[in-house]
C-alpha cells in the first residue's frame, strides 16, 4: 500500500509541476507580444542567441536587442545555453527552427560547429546574422561587428592626445606580434597621429606583451626604463591595459605617466577611480545588441541581403553599411564607447 | 500442536507462492509504468503548451540531438547498480573525440583508423578507472573518477589548447546527420545497443553476476563471482560508450574542442536516476533508464519550445529527479495513518 501511494504521489507531483510551466509560459507569452497585431504568425519573430546564461556582457547585448525589435515591432526570443558550449546552442537552434523564427541572431561559442544547423535554418528561409563572436562566412548573412577598427584606432590617439595635452611621447603596449585585430588597430592609430595637431606627440615604440600578464607587465617595466620622458601608455588589449594600469600604480608613478586603451570595466574601475587611467574605450554591449536586432529586421523585411555595399537605416545607430570581412560580410558598428570616472560606476558590474 | 502444524504448513506454502505467483498488482506497480505514464504525460502537456511539438520532422531532429549521451546511460546503468559511479563520462568523450581529431588533422592518420583509436582511447579512460577501482578499494569511485574527470579534461587541452579542431572528410558527418530510409542513423544505433545492454544485463549470467554484486558483494565474492573482472568490463563499456558518444557528438559539429560534453556526466546519472535504478545499488532494469531517457529529453525539447530560459530548464529537471528519487522512499503509509489518528483526536 505504502509503495502504491507513493507512487502516484509522483503522478500527481508530476502533474502539478508541469502545469506550473504551463502557467509560467502564458505570463511569458502575453509579455513577449506587446501591442502587435496578433501571434497567430503574422507576428515576426527575432531569436538571439548568447553564448551561455549568466554573462553580464550578454544580458546587456540581449537587453539592446529587445530594445531594437520592440521599436520594430515583433516577437522577441531570448535564449542561451546554460554552458557555453556549441552542443547547447545546436539544441536551441533546431527548436528555433521547429518554431519557424524569421531571424538568429547568435554568438557563437564555437566558429565552424555551427555550420550545418545554421545552414539548416537558412534553407528554410530563416535568416542568420553573427554577433560579437563571428560564425564562418557559410554559416551566415553577415556579422555584426562590434566597432568599426578605424574608430577603434582614431579614437585612443584622441583619447591620449586630450590626456597628455597635445604633448609628449607615447608607447603602444600589444597583444601578439600577429594579432590581425590589433594590427589593424595600430595602423589607424599611426594614421591618426599624421593628421594635423598631433605633431608634438611622438610614437617612440610599439611593445607585444603577447596577452600574456607577466609578459605585459616586463614589457611595461622595459618601457618605462627605456623612456624616462614617457608620458602615456596605449594598450588596445584588455590583458596590456589591465598590467600597465598595476606597473604604473605600484611604482607610484601615477600622474605621471597615463594609461588608456581598450579594457573591461571590472578590471579597470580602480585605476579610473585613481586616476591611474582617466579614460579607456570598449564597445557597449547594448548597442552590439541593438544593431544584431536591426540589422535582423533589415534582413527579414530584405531591406539587406548580406552583401557588400548595402545600407540600412539602424535606429538610433544611424546608417549603417555592409563591408567585406574576409570571405564574407560584416555590419560595423560605429564608434567604441569611452569609459571615464563619471561613468565607470554603472560600468564595473556589468562585464 | 496442531497450531504449530498449521502454522508450518502456511510457512510452506507462502515461501512457494512467492516464487512462483504471478501478481498483476506487482506487474502494475512496477516503476517503468509509472515512467510510460510520465512520458505520455510529458508529450500531452508538451502538445498542448506548443503547436510545433507534433511536428514529426521537429521531434525526429530533437531526438537525434538528445540521443547522443544516451549511449552512456546503458554502462551507467551497471555501474550504478554495482553501487559505484562513473563522473568522468563526459571528460572522455572530450579526451577521445581531441584524440581522433588531432590523429586525423596534424599526424596524417586516416579517419577510420583515427574513429578505432578513438574507441580504443574511450576504452583505455575505462579501463584506468576500473583498475584504480578494484586496487584501491578503500576508495570510493566518486573521488576516483572525479580524479580522472579533471585528469581527461585536462589532456584535452594539453592536446589541443582553447582550439577547435575539424576540417573532416564529408562522410564523416553521416554518423551525426545521415539518415536510412527516413530514420535517423543515431536512432538506428541506439535502438541495436538498448536491445544489446539489455539482453546483456536481464538474460546472461554477466548480469546476474552484477545484480549480485549491487545486492551483496561480499556474498558474491564468496560465491565465485569474478568481482573485480566484472568491474573492470563494466568501467571499459563506459569509456567505450562515451567514445561513440564521441563520435556522434565530432560529426554532429564538424569539429571538436576540449571544452566539449561538459556536464554530459551529470545528464547520464540523471536518466539513469530517474529511471529508478537505485543508487544503493542491486535494483533496477533497463527499460526504465531507456524510458528516462525520453522523459528528459522530449521534456527539454518541449520547454525549448516555450522558450523558457535554459536556469528555469535545470530548476524543473532537478525538480523532477528529486520528486522522482525521493517520493518513494516516504513512508507516505505513516504519515497518513498519522493524520488520520490526529483528526480522530481531535
């Protein structure tokens, strides 16, 4: 009698507990449509899909997508595995498929084990767009890049140029002697430095700390001996930025020599806070999200294709145009955003 | 006297009839019931929740993708009941599948020969552990296999750092995609190893031998049951099962990185919990864990479908898994008859 009861207790539970999910899902279903027409599949739906659940960077990209698709107007699907692994994301892509979605927005955890399911999806009509972390060229229409290498570059030299008052020399710290993202970056930089204004600022070396803590913190060390009249120190890595930012603090050189760059907010919250870094650039996850999020209405209202040399209004992010990016095509988003002590605070938490 | 006669007659006769009755209440308290029930349920409150679940070519895809752990569930299923466990399952899918990849990509090594060592290199993982198993027998297989879950792991990527590795030949893919006569390839494999195990572990001597050791290892030992050797073989199936996992899982992605399968070990004792095979081991059948599987898979599938956030997903497993390992043990009985007594005072 005993196992008996038991057992149906189980039924019962079972029962129960599937329908809370039931309940859960038309709370979810009411808040998702909004104030379009109807969901009987007149409503488009957007898919993002993030590389894992419990990423702050990513909540941020998947909150400026809902942002884009409710000023575009449609249903908006937010998923991400709870690892961030390929096989999780694969599961999700084939539901979103079975629930014929019009868009993917994903960020890939993995370039290539995507591929076939992602090709799946756009034989049935589905269009695909990477985000933040590119697919391979076959697996997708474009790629959503999350800013533009030449306002990366210009902007750093601006950024020094305003901190150190027009004057001085100035040392680039690096990731690796090959980093293709970086050595694009650097070569902007130099190009800004020839434009009028910037003729009292010299470049006197470019250092590769390979991304490597200790690495970048000798490489410092080395610069700093080798150049007693340095005034600033560039790193657009978030490695570099971060092991400048600890040399120049421990050394007590603060005032002296500044640093800036690209670097996560975490890490670098103190050394904005004292000073150390006045200021340093990293892209905004809500507007990378944002752009995923037009750029995926674009594609399904086929305003864009994916190809080279097309345009598109992206809200509030201005026109933007699609350039080649290797074997395939990408969606640059403007400027990278500037990250000083007035905004750090609401900064440090979030990625 | 006569009493006592009596009483030995009726000691007698149940002794007999028990071994010997059919009983069709026994026959419908069985577990696997109450999971066929769980299942229909599933699909029912799935089919309602969303139009697109009755969707044949949208459940077949599902099922392809689910199938993949399950293949290590079958060994699960005798390890567990051998009341030990094997954590380290989805580090040798990673170990083996960054293996083969590597063989086929940097050595030149031809890709049926690479999918041989990559079984083998699946069986060798097993093997390792079911020795340290049996000689160190004062520890228990969780820290042995937690010891060589992040041992795995680790080679993995010694052998390949944080890259992905692929680039294989176009066949290779059939085993993750193909399809014969509109039945997914995978399905088709699962289907062969379930009637396997299951033959392996209900109808030869190999699997009373493991009932026996889960129910009393020491009386089976006494017995002349080749415990160790049987421990051994059961550990090498696990790893040889997660390297067809392997298998599945590199063609399935085109690719493999070191990274891939984490927490597979964690699904597998879930479906083979589920599917009421006791951790206290000597109990539990097959079906039940192949039953399980479905559950959790097509229940995945479904709230997939809802699009519910994957941390939800987990909550409701769990949910389910502790309702289902936890339910049976309450001595419901008492605590009725408690609360009956407590009205009645009243």
């Amino acid at each position: 009698m005993r196992r008996f009861l038991s057992k149906w207790a189980v039924v019962g539970l079972t029962v129960a507990m599937l329908a809370a999910c039931g309940d859960q899902k038309t709370n979810q279903g009411t808040e998702t449509e909004g104030g379009e027409a109807s969901s009987d599949g007149g409503t488009p739906k957007y898919a993002m899909v993030f590389k894992n659940t419990g990423n702050p960077y990513g909540e941020k990209m998947m909150d400026g997508f809902q942002e884009a698709i409710e000023e575009v107007g449609g249903e908006v699907i937010l998923r991400a595995p709870d690892q961030p692994t390929a096989e999780g994301q694969i599961q999700i892509i084939e539901q979103l498929i079975t629930q014929q979605v019009d868009a993917i927005a994903i960020a890939a955890n993995d370039q290539d084990a995507l591929e076939p399911v992602l090709k799946k999806a756009m034989d049935q009509g589905i269009k695909i767009l990477s985000v933040d972390s590119a697919v391979n060229a076959n697996s997708r229409l474009v790629h959503v890049n999350q800013a533009d290498p030449e306002r990366i570059g210009r902007s750093q030299i601006e950024a020094v140029s305003e901190m150190i008052n027009g004057e001085g020399q100035i040392a680039v710290l690096s990731a690796t002697s090959q980093a293709t993202n970086q050595n694009l970056w650097i070569e902007w930089m130099k190009k800004e430095l020839e434009e009028p204004g910037y003729e009292n600022i010299e470049l006197v070396k470019v250092a590769y700390g390979d991304d490597l803590r200790d690495k970048s913190v000798s490489e410092t060390e080395a610069l700093l001996k080798s150049y007693p009249d340095l005034k600033a120190i560039v790193a657009p890595t978030t490695v570099g930025i971060a092991a400048a930012g600890k040399v120049i603090t421990d050394k007590g050189l603060n005032g002296k020599v500044i640093v800036t760059g690209l670097g996560l907010p975490s890490e670098m919250a103190s050394y904005i806070e004292s000073g150390v870094s006045p200021a340093m650039f990293l892209w905004n996850p809500i507007d990378v999200g944002y752009g995923a999020g037009i750029a995926s209405y674009a594609l399904v209202q086929e305003e864009i294709t994916g190809k080279v040399g097309e345009s598109f209004e992206a809200g509030r992010l201005g026109e933007k145009e699609v350039v080649e990016d290797g074997d395939g095509t990408q969606i640059m988003l403007g400027d990278p955003f500037r990250f000083d002590a007035e905004n750090i605070d609401e900064w440090k938490d979030v990625y | 006297m006569e009493q006592r006669v009596v009483n030995q007659n009726e000691y007698v006769q149940r002794t007999l009839t028990n071994k010997q009755e059919f009983s069709l209440k026994k026959f419908f308290l069985q577990w696997e019931w109450l999971l066929i029930l769980v299942f229909l349920l599933v699909l029912a409150i799935n089919t309602h929740l969303s139009p697109y679940f009755l969707n044949g070519a949208g459940l077949r895809d599902a099922t392809m993708i689910f199938l993949d752990k399950a293949f290590i569930v079958f060994p699960m299923v005798m390890i567990m009941i051998l009341r030990d466990i094997d954590i380290s399952v989805g580090s040798t899918v990673a170990l083996s599948s960054v293996v083969m990849a590597t063989l086929y990509n940097n050595l030149g090594v031809p890709m049926e020969a690479a999918i041989i060592i990559c079984l083998l290199v699946g069986a060798l993982c097993g093997l390792i552990n079911g020795l340290l198993i049996i000689k160190f027998k004062e520890l228990s297989a969780v820290i042995v296999t937690l010891g060589t879950m992040i041992l795995y792991r680790g080679l993995a990527y010694v052998i390949l750092e944080d890259q992905a590795s692929g680039n294989f030949p176009e066949w290779f893919s059939f085993f993750g995609w193909g399809h014969v006569a509109g039945i997914p390839f995978i399905l088709l494999v699962f289907v062969l190893f379930a009637i396997g195990f299951t033959l392996l572990l209900h109808k030869t001597t190999f699997g009373r031998q493991i009932f026996a050791m889960g129910n009393n290892p020491t009386a089976s030992r006494f017995s002349g049951v080749q415990v160790d050797k049987i421990k051994i073989i059961v550990f090498v199936l696990a790893g040889l099962m997660a390297a067809i996992t392997a298998i599945f899982l590199a063609s399935r992605m085109g690719s493999t990185r070191p990274n891939i399968a984490t927490n597979y070990e964690l699904d597998v004792i879930a479906m083979v919990a589920l599917g009421g095979i006791s951790t206290a081991g000597g109990k539990g059948r097959m079906l039940g864990a192949i039953i399980a599987i479905f559950i959790i898979g097509y229940l995945q599938y479904g709230l997939g479908l809802i699009n519910i956030a994957s941390q939800t997903m987990l909550v409701i497993i769990g949910i389910l898994l502790i309702v289902s390992v936890v339910i049976p043990k309450l001595n419901l009985k008492g605590i009725f008859s408690r609360f009956v007594k407590k009205r009645n005072t009243n």
